[in-house]
C-alpha cells in the first residue's frame, strides 16, 4: 500500500486516489469469485460446490467415479478413476475448458498399490503435457471409492 501512495505523489496525484483504486481493486477482486454446482448435487443437498472460480483459477471439488444416476461404477481401479477423469473433463467442459487447462491435480487412492493401474488410465486423458501432480494413500475415501482427484485449472 505504501508504494501505491508513494508513486501516486510521485505522479502528483493525492495519496487518497492511490488508496482508492487499491480499494477498487480489492472489492473487484472480491467480486469475481463464482461457485459453480449443479442442479443434481443442489438438490441432493451437498455441501460444495463442484468448482470454484477466482480470478480465472477454476478450483474443481474432489471427483469420484461416481456416474450419476447409478452411483459408484462397479469394476476396481481402473473403471473408477476413468469415470473420475470423465467427471473432471464434464466439469471443465461446462466451464468452456479442456483437459489441457490443469495445471494441478492432487490423486487420493485408497490403496496405493492400485499406483500403476491408476496410471495407465490417468495417462489416456493428457496429450503432451501433464499437470503438476501429488498422490497420497487415503484410509478412506466417500462411499468406499478407490480413488478420488481434485484439480485446479486456469482459464
């Protein structure tokens, strides 16, 4: 804040005109914050959003390979986190956004040794480029899922 008063008075401009527009672009920022859901998960009555967006950052909620209407996909692993990576793709899709705006995704499994066959499937949904990435075993995740992805995307 200092400085914008400092080369506001540089510029022969009053110091308040500096700690208004900071002001302005402090309530400007604040009022660009969307929360997106859906109408199933409003009225299923879950307490998230199924992304967030912030200053052209989309933060999407962690994914299960849930397909709607019939729940958790039977199958393990691999048809789990193919639906997950469907869901984050739909998701990103009604925001106007591919697969190749993630730039992080954070991977929970709830048995780490199903690694490779996540992997493998994973891996179908990128070209070139990977996101960022973190994994880590859960004990646990909703509805006894094998695996659970959340991602930020930029637009």
């Amino acid at each position: 804040m200092r400085t914008l008063v400092l080369a506001a008075m540089l510029a022969g401009l009053p110091a308040q005109a500096a700690l208004a527009d900071d002001r302005d672009a402090s309530e400007k920022a604040e009022s660009e914050i969307v929360f997106h859901t859906t109408e199933a998960a409003k009225k299923a009555g879950f307490p998230f959003s199924k992304a967030v967006e912030a200053d052209g950052w989309i933060f999407l909620s962690g994914e299960l390979g849930i397909k709607e209407g019939s729940g958790l996909v039977p199958g393990g692993i691999a048809p789990e986190t193919r639906q997950t990576m469907l869901n984050i793709r739909q998701t990103l899709a009604d925001q106007g956004l591919g697969m190749d705006r993630i730039v992080k995704c954070t991977a929970f499994l709830a048995d780490m040794a199903e690694w490779p066959a996540f992997n493998t499937v994973y891996k179908e949904f990128f070209k070139d480029n990977y996101p960022a990435r973190s994994a880590l075993g859960a004990s646990g995740l909703a509805l006894n899922a094998r695996v659970e992805i959340e991602c930020i995307a930029r637009r």
